[in-house]
C-alpha cells in the first residue's frame, strides 16, 4: 500500500503540474509560459517526484512506464495491475482538483481541459497516423531513457534528472501533434472531464504508448548488459 499510495500521489502531481500549467498558465499568453513552459513543467514534476518518492515506488506515475519496465525485467508482475489501477486514480484525482481550481474563474468554459488527440483535436491538426507514430515513438524513447539511466550502472544519482529532461523534450516535440500523452493516465484523467470526442479517441492514448513501451524493453534486453 505504501508503493501504490506513492504512485498515487505521484501522478497526481504530474496530472496537476503539467496539465495545470497548460489550462491555468499557458491560458494567458502575458505569463509567457508557452509550449516551453508547459513542456518543462511536465519534466518537474517527474524530477520533483522522482527524488520525493522514487525510493519508495520507483516513480513510475504512468501505465506505459510500468508495463515497458515489466517487458524489460525490471518490475514484477503481481504489481503491475495495482500500478496501474493508483495511476489512473492518481491521474483522476489531479485533474478533479484541477477542475475546481480552473472552476472557480468567472465564464469557466472547460473546452479541451489539456486533453490529448488527434484530426480537429490535435493541437497542429494531425491527422490519426501521425499520432500513433508520435506516440509509439515517443514512449519508447521514453522508455529508453528511464531503463538506461536507472541500469545499475548509470551513473548514480542523476536518473530523475535525465528522465525529467527527457520528458521535457519529448513534450516539445510531440505537443503540437497530439498535446503529449506517452502516459494513459494522464491522457484519461483529463478525457473524463472533458467526455465526448476525448473518451472517443482515448484508445490511441492508451495503446499506442503501451506498445511503444513494450518495444522499448525488449529492444533495451537486447542492447544492455545484463544487470
């Protein structure tokens, strides 16, 4: 329970700091926060809860994350699904107190609430393959990064950095495809708010970013010295 109340509390947090960042912040174009803003204020919260609780649950904060860690021989398979369950909770959680925070400003209009898609809903207009390329892809680097720089022999002490900028870059990229997913978590936390067109195009958000993570940890068995 401690692991999966960490998980919890962890992706609440990055459902809180990112997405707030994007509906609260990037909203007001005098703060000046913008695509960079938002994409490193992803990148914190997982550096932020990477050093807070890594140490208690590994920090995975997102189904994709603890589904490539299980393909690549990192995470056992009794925990996986109640990972997965605190994640979206977590995810839900952040967003809710996200809701009534955005809420409470006169002619509150939730519109797209920092929900991920594709086709009309995609940030630049991309269409359905162009996000399940970014997505596959991006998770599997993403998965990349977090199977190396936590390998036992990384260099100790620096993988939240490593994984919070790669989560960083990984957003300046890919959030005018598909406003960034890589986590099912997130990507359901705010479509449950936002309903309609978001749940209806969910399934990407949860498939393509599993898959990417999947590929990842068997292409990093392959590449890395056995630890």
């Amino acid at each position: 329970m401690k692991k999966l109340t960490a998980e919890f509390i962890g992706t609440m947090w990055l459902v809180l700091g990112g997405c707030g960042s994007a509906v609260l912040a990037a909203a007001f174009p005098e703060l000046g926060i913008g695509l960079a803003g938002v994409s490193l204020a992803f990148g914190l919260t997982v550096v932020t809860m990477a050093y807070a609780i890594g140490h208690i649950s590994g920090c995975h904060l997102n189904p994709a994350v603890s589904v490539g860690l299980w393909v690549g021989g990192r995470f056992s398979t009794k925990e996986l699904i109640p990972y997965i369950i605190a994640q979206v909770l977590g995810g839900i959680a952040g967003a809710g107190i996200l809701f009534l925070i955005a809420s409470g400003k006169p002619g509150f209009e939730i519109g797209g609430f920092a929900a991920n898609g594709f086709g009309e809903h995609s940030p630049g207009g991309y269409n359905l393959s162009s996000a399940l390329i970014t997505e596959v892809v991006m998770t599997f680097m993403f998965l990349i990064i977090i199977l190396g720089a936590t390998h036992k022999k990384a260099p100790q002490g620096f993988a939240g950095l490593a994984i919070g900028l790669g989560l960083t870059l990984i957003h300046l990229i890919s959030i005018p495809v598909t406003n960034t997913s890589v986590n099912p978590a997130r990507s359901t936390s705010q479509a449950i708010f936002v309903g309609g067109w978001a749940i209806e195009q969910l399934w990407l958000f949860w498939i393509a970013p599993i898959v990417g993570a999947a590929l990842a940890g068997i292409v990093y068995k392959l590449i890395s010295d056995k630890e």
